[in-house]
C-alpha cells in the first residue's frame, strides 16, 4: 500500500471517531524524519482545540489503530491542532475562512515576487482569488505552493 492510499485509509477509520467526538479532521500526515515514522493527525473545532482535546482523540484513535494495525513500521502518533498560521488544502477550508488574510506562495515568480498576502475571495479547481487592498489577485493553482492563513497583531 503506497502513502496515499495508507492515509485513506487511515482518514476512513478517523472519521466516525472524530464525528462522534465532534472534531474536524483537518490534515493526516505520514513522514519519516530521521529514523522514525510520525503519524500527524491535526484536527479542528469551532473555538479551537485543547491539549484536552488532542489526549482524548489521540486514546481513541490508538485503539482503532492498533486494532486495524494499517502501519506495518513503528511510529510516533501527533495529535494536533492546524495551528493559527494553518495551511488550507481543502475546498471546505477555502470556502470556510472566505474574507480572512491569507498568505499565498507560488512555485514560480510572477512580476519578480512568489510571496503574496491578500483576503481570500475564493478558490475554484483551477484558480485562487485574492484581494491585496483593493488590488484583485489571481493564481493558477497549478502554480500555488501554499495558501496558510496569515498571522496579524
């Protein structure tokens, strides 16, 4: 089974769990780093999530996992939270946080600059729409990097 597919699978025994504990599963990850394996689970709910939150999750999803035992190699199990400066990757999140500041990074520089911050007008599967105060952006998502949503004071 190749990482994607591991992580599909992973997500199909996350959901019931996290719907009952009325969670957003927000991302899945499955990296090595160095020697070790690490299973990224971040996860999402209106108001935010407490470290509280990450232990109850984390017990209930060892017990599926260990159950299931989809992760042949050993590894480390992170329950998390996106984090304020979270990246968005699905539609939901797109359509979710419409009007907030976003930070967009590109692969290839348009006019000199791959770096670009503006509120999020919305994204369709070809296109990003930004407004960088007033000015109207639009990015071919084929060349979008990363869109996280910007941090401000």
């Amino acid at each position: 089974m190749n990482k994607k597919e591991l992580i599909e699978v992973i997500e199909g025994y996350l959901d019931p769990i996290l719907a009952e504990l009325h969670y957003e599963l927000v991302d899945v990850e499955y990296v090595k780093e160095g020697p070790n394996y690490y299973l990224r689970i971040y996860i999402d709910k209106e108001g935010g999530i407490t470290i509280q939150d990450c232990q109850l999750t984390s017990r209930a999803i060892e017990k599926v996992l260990d159950e299931k035992d989809p992760i042949k190699d050993p590894y480390v199990l992170e329950v998390s939270s996106p984090g304020l400066d979270r990246v968005l990757k699905k539609d939901k999140e797109f359509e979710r946080f419409k009007g907030r500041l976003v930070d967009v990074k590109l692969y290839e520089a348009i006019n000199k600059q791959k770096h670009f911050t503006g509120e999020l007008i919305k994204k369709t599967e070809d296109k990003l729409y930004i407004d960088d105060e007033g000015t109207n952006l639009e990015f071919e998502m084929k060349n979008v990097a990363v869109v996280r949503l910007a941090i401000t004071f």
